[in-house]
C-alpha cells in the first residue's frame, strides 16, 4: 500500500510539472477578428431575447391553463358532490317506484279477485232470478216446486230441528248444573270426563256428538311403585 502511495505521488509531481515537455498542447486554426466576434455576441443576443419572449409566452399560456384547470377541477369536485346527491336521490325515488309498483300490483290482484266475486254473484243472482221465475210460473200452474228446492227446504227444516234440539240440551244442561249446586245435591269430586265432541267439518254445524263406544282412553296416575323403576335412557342414533 505505501508503495502503491508513493507511485502516486510521483505521477502527480510529473503531471504537475511547469518545464515538462509535451505538457502544453496547441490547438489548431486562429482566432476570429473581434468585430466578428462582436457580431456573433450580438447575434447571440438576439436569439437570447427571442428565447425569453417565447418562454415568457410559454410562462403566460401556463399560468392561463393552470387557472383554468383548476377551474375545472373545482367544477368537476362540485359536479361530483351533486352527483352523489342526484344518485341519492334516485335511489330513494327508485325505491317509492318499486314499492308503489308492488302496492300497485296488490290492489290489481285484489280488483281482479273481487271482479271474479262479482261476476260469479251476478251469475248466481241471475239463476236465482231464473229459479224465482221458474218456481213461480209452476205455482201459478198448480205444480209443485222443483226437487231441489224441496230439498233445500228439508235441509232448512233439519237445521231448524236441530237448533232447537241444541237449545233444548244446553237449557237442560244449564238447570241440572243449577240443581247440583244446591246444597242438598250430591257432589262428586271426581273429574268430568267428556263425552260427546264437536266435528271438524265445515259442512257439517258444530255441534257435540256423543262418542258412544270410542270414546278416548284416558290412563291412570302412575302409583307409588313407578319410583322404583329406572328412567330410559335413550341412546344417540349413529347414521
């Protein structure tokens, strides 16, 4: 490394010496006349200026459309807030839209459901009005009435009996209750079991029928016995 520093100065003391031979190199050709030189000053003057003019130029037409970009920018920054506004509202009106369609929709089918009611109505009016006319001239002409309206009729009367048949039993309910709270009834603390039931049919009226020899089942109290046996346990079912 020493040597290596030496070596370098060396080269520095022969690269810096004034009296070395070939330390100075002459360039070729001559020097322009000043009046020249002048010229090509002024020339480079003139050019200078124009460059300023058309950077100045450049510099005005910059600051122009930096103003008006950021007149746009400013515009565009609004348009955007006004937009999420309109796209707000849209929203909202698009949603009364939908749901007034849907209310719309409702009240369409329930025009149609009732318009269908009225139509089979005004069909049944007019049978009747036919059937009316019809069993009128048969009595006019000392005929009796069709068949089935006789069997309308003994449906009518059955219903009637069997109101009344109703009535007759809830009054005859009602009076044996009456009689057992007197004081010299014979009381039961046994629990009242039920039997007659009342049908499920909508065709039929709901009334209670008695069971007769199916009636429920209904078991005992388990006996002091049951605690000595042990619950089921029910086990997981694997699939």
């Amino acid at each position: 490394f020493s040597q290596c520093k030496d070596r370098i100065k060396s080269l520095e003391k022969v690269f810096t010496d004034p009296d070395r031979e070939n330390r100075i190199r002459v360039l070729p050709g001559k020097d322009p006349p000043i009046q020249e030189l002048f010229k090509k000053i002024e020339e480079l003057e003139i050019q200078l200026a124009r460059k300023e003019e058309k950077l100045l130029e450049k510099d005005f037409v910059y600051e122009q459309v930096s103003r008006m970009t950021e007149k746009i920018s400013v515009k565009a920054e609004n348009g955007k807030e006004e937009t999420l506004i309109l796209a707000k509202k849209m929203n909202v009106l698009q949603e009364k839209i939908k749901s007034t369609t849907q209310k719309m929709m409702a009240l369409i089918a329930e025009l149609s459901m009732h318009q269908a009611l009225a139509i089979k109505l005004q069909q049944e009016m007019r049978d009747k009005e036919q059937l009316l006319m019809c069993i009128i001239s048969r009595l006019e002409k000392g005929l009796p009435p069709p068949r089935e309206i006789e069997v309308e009729w003994l449906k009518v009367l059955r219903d009637e009996k069997i109101r009344k048949i109703a009535s007759e039993t809830k009054a005859k309910q009602a009076l044996e209750e009456e009689q057992s709270a007197l004081p010299t009834a014979v009381h039961t603390t046994a629990e009242q079991r039920p039997n007659a039931y009342i049908p499920d049919d909508e065709n039929v009226l709901p009334l209670p029928r008695p069971y007769g020899a199916l009636a429920p089942f209904k078991p005992s109290e388990p006996s002091a016995n049951m605690r000595h046996m042990r619950k089921p346990v029910v086990k997981p079912i694997e699939i």
